[in-house]
C-alpha cells in the first residue's frame, strides 16, 4: 500500500466483485420492465411447498404458464448459464470446464431446493395442505438440503467435485442475490401505512444500534479474547452472528480482504443455527409473550439471522397468536411486519458497516508505522456489490413510493400489484435460486479436514455461546423496551 497506484479500470470486468454487480443490474432491470408492462423474465423457475410433486415447481409469472414447470426450468437454466459463461470467460475461467459443472451444480441443487419445499418439511401452516404436522422450516430448508449433499459430495466424492469446483463460485452466487435482495426491501417499506412506519421507524433504528454496536462488539471481543481467533475470522464471525448472517458475513470478508474460506465457514454456520432457532424461538416467544404480540414480533426480527427465517418466525408467531387469542384478531399481519420491520433496517444498513469496516482495516488495522496509505485503498477495499444492493433498495424505494403516493391507502396494494410481480416474484426468484447455487457450492468447497485445521468446531462454539448466552435475550429486551404495550393502539 505504501507506493501510489492509479484506478485498475480492467477490474471492472475482470472481478468478481464487479461481475456480481453487472449480473445483478442486468437482472434486476430486466424484472422491472414487469412493473412498466413488458414481462421480459417472468419464465424464472420457482419452488412451491407442495405436497404433490407435479404441483413442485412453476413459472413465476402466470403470463409464462404456458412453458409449464419443466419448461421454466429448462429456459431459466439455459439463460443463467449464458449470463454466467460469459462473465467466467471475462474473468479468465476455463469456459467450457466452466459450463459443464454449473450444468451439474444447477441441477443439484434445483432438485434439493425442491425437497426443501415438500410441506411436511417447510410448511408453516400444515393444516392448510391437509397435514397433521410439519417441521415448520420454511422452503428455506432446501438451502440446507444443498449444503448437506454439497458437503457430502465435496467429501466423500472429491474426484467428482474436482471436477464441478471450476463452477463452484459461492462468493460469486450470493453478491450476486445480495444486489437483488435489496429491491426486496426496498419494496417492503412503502406498503406500511405511514403512521405505523413512522412508529417502526425509530424501533428499526434502535434495532441498528443493538446488532451493530452492542452484537457486534460483544461477538467480536468474545472470538478474540476467549477463543484466540485472529482479525480475519472475528470480523465476518461478529457480522455473520449479529447482524444478518449469510449477507453480512460475506460483505465484511470482501471488506477486511478475508481468504475466501472464512466467508463462507460462516456462512455454512448461519443457515443451520437459523433453521434450529426456527424451530422453537417462535414457540418460545408464542408461550412467554402471547400478551405482548409486538414484541413477540420484534423479537423474531432481531434474534433470528436470516432473512426467510425471520419472517417465517414471525409468520408463525403472527398465526398461533391471533389463532390461539380472539382477543388480538386486529393485529394479524401486524406481528409479521414488526419482525420484517426491525430485519429490513438491519438489512439496510449491511453495506454502511462494509464500508466502516474497510476504512479501519485500512487506516488502523492493517496500516503500517510510517507507512502511507493511498485513498484508492478504501475503494479497492469496498465489496462493490454493495454498491448494487444500495442501487437497487433505492430505486424500488422510490418508485414504489411514488406509486403508493399516488393512490388512495385502500388501494395501495393493487397499485403495487406489477411493481410485486417484478420483485416479489422475478427478482426474488432469481435471488433465492442464486441463494440455493450458495449453498451447495459452499458444501462442495468445503474439506472437512479443512475446515477442522481451520477451527470449525471453535467456530460453532463462539456461534453458540454468542448467539444462545446473550444475543437472543438482549434482543428479548430491547424488543420488550421498544414494543411493549404498543398494540394497544391498534386495539382503541
């Protein structure tokens, strides 16, 4: 760092990092003609809970049901492979080798995002698909299925994974959602009504404080002082822990320059402590604080670290509540937006932190003495896929609030009606699918005898003491202190 450099324009189209941003604004333009008239990439396949198999997958726009599930899934197949071959051969990968091991990768993993949907492992609400009982994981349970086979093969199989790790690009795959996932927020806000939002407002914030000075510094100083873990693996371990899991963790690697293993080590960590917490936090918060249901809410919003299982706590928090007591019908829906409230402003502010955390590896922690540091640093630093999330966040932002602006409150949700089709359902689709391509290449890259020189059994203990020894409860009382008593407005 210590000799002056100019700009590496080459990086714009030989990184990675770059590479996510194009494919996510390629995408994410291409969905939004949806909003405007022209259904461009309503083909995109999506994974339904189902209980019969033929009702599995489908189109994701009812304007492509022609193609039937089969064909949604060879189309969009065919168009990710171009749209990722052709950044692969920019960015100087072996094309063919390439081509051939995302064939097999998708492939796999689409047939695992599948069995992650069957309802009696996702469904929240068996009764509705005529079961007696489901695991309660949310289709979010095939990013499991696909880290589980992709652990398998990368270990048990690991002349065939060879083979695919030309294709296994998790880094790649989950920048790429990370630049969609912020349209997916950036639509939620403007379908609350504004009194409400403004009341939510001030919560999300508190909720910001909490997960990134008051978690962050705790994970942090815990990996460091009782663990022994170096800077590298405390940063990402810290985000990954408090703020929003498999998003935050990868954006402070890419900020801090971590190797690519402590990513996604981490990542690996999040999605199954998020799935065990699914499994009985909302039970627990359903028992303990049925006479608090906001901050029952909340609290699935600031204890539970991934997006889908966060809102699936609080969508099974909101039912068994307003189920089980009469009494507090009128906030249906309104428990939900507590948990996605509190979890939206986190999300948000994902890219800030990267930033803060880029500026002081380069200025404090890895600076040298005498050694002068170039500004361009900073800027090399930044993960620039982050630029993507914050693009897309705003301009959804923007255009849905001018949209929700313009039309009576009762009429809202139809006005926004193509703007959700757009991102809802094309841009959401394409995010969960890069999700799912996450998962399994994280498996399939990853050694056991790796990761066990690498310390995954002390990461998991740090995660489990963290995350059950103060993370949970503190998020119990800042929700407690922020919600508490707030649903009588909603009950005058």
């Amino acid at each position: 760092m210590a000799e002056e450099r100019g700009i590496d324009w080459s990086s714009l189209w030989k990184k990675e990092d770059w590479w996510a941003f194009w494919l996510g604004m390629l995408l994410f333009f291409l969905c939004l003609a949806a909003a405007y008239g022209a259904d461009i990439m309503g083909w995109v396949v999506k994974a339904n809970v189902w209980v019969d198999p033929a009702k599995a997958m489908a189109p994701s726009s009812s304007n492509y049901e022609f193609l039937g599930p089969i064909g949604a899934w060879i189309v969009t197949y065919i168009v990710l492979l171009i749209l990722t071959s052709i950044g692969a051969a920019a960015m100087g990968w072996r094309v063919s080798k390439f081509a051939a091991g995302f064939t097999v990768i998708f492939f796999l993993t689409w047939i695992c995002w599948v069995i992650g949907h069957n309802a009696w492992i996702a469904a929240t609400k068996p009764e509705a698909y005529n079961l007696p009982w489901s695991a309660h994981m949310t289709g979010e349970a095939g990013y499991i299925v696909a880290l589980i086979l992709g652990l398998l093969i990368g270990n048990f199989a690991k002349g065939f994974a060879e083979q695919l790790k030309e294709a296994a690009k998790p880094e790649w795959f989950i920048k790429t959602a990370i630049v969609l996932l912020g349209a997916v927020v950036g639509l939620k806000a403007p379908s609350v009504p504004p009194e409400i939002l403004y009341n939510f407002l001030f919560r999300g914030l508190c909720a910001i404080v909490e997960a990134y000075l008051l978690y962050w510094a705790l994970v942090y100083w815990v990996a460091r002082r009782y663990f022994g873990f170096s800077r590298e693996w405390a940063a990402p371990l810290a985000s990954g822990i408090s703020i929003c899991g498999v998003s935050a963790a990868i954006a402070t690697g890419g900020a801090i320059r971590a190797r690519p293993v402590v990513p996604v080590m981490v990542a690996s960590l999040v999605i199954v402590f998020a799935v065990v917490e699914l499994l009985f936090i909302p039970f627990l918060a359903v028992e303990t604080l049925w006479n608090q249901p906001l901050v029952a809410g909340a609290w699935m919003g600031l204890a539970v670290k991934t997006d889908g299982a966060a809102a699936a706590s609080g969508e099974i928090v909101d039912a068994l509540i307003t189920g089980l007591h009469p009494e507090y019908a009128a906030l249906e829906g309104w428990i939900l937006n507590a948990a996605i409230i509190t979890k939206i402003f986190i999300d948000i502010f994902i890219g800030v932190w990267a930033f803060i955390l880029a500026v002081i590896w380069v200025y404090y922690i890895e600076r040298k003495p005498g050694e002068k540091v170039e500004k361009l640093e900073i800027w090399y630093r930044f993960p620039k896929f982050v630029i993507g999330y914050f693009l897309t966040f705003l301009i959804i932002l923007y255009l849905a609030s001018g949209i929700a602006g313009s039309v009576p409150p009762d009429q809202v949700s139809q006005a926004l009606a193509p703007m959700k089709l757009a991102v809802s359902s094309e841009m959401n689709g394409f995010r969960r699918i890069f999700f799912a391509l996450t998962f399994f290449s994280i498996g399939l890259i990853s050694d056991f005898s790796t990761l066990r020189r690498e310390g995954i059994g002390r990461l998991a203990l740090v995660y489990f003491i963290c995350l059950f020894g103060f993370i949970i409860w503190i998020g119990l009382l800042i929700s407690w202190l922020f919600f508490h008593d707030v649903h009588l407005l909603f009950l005058k």
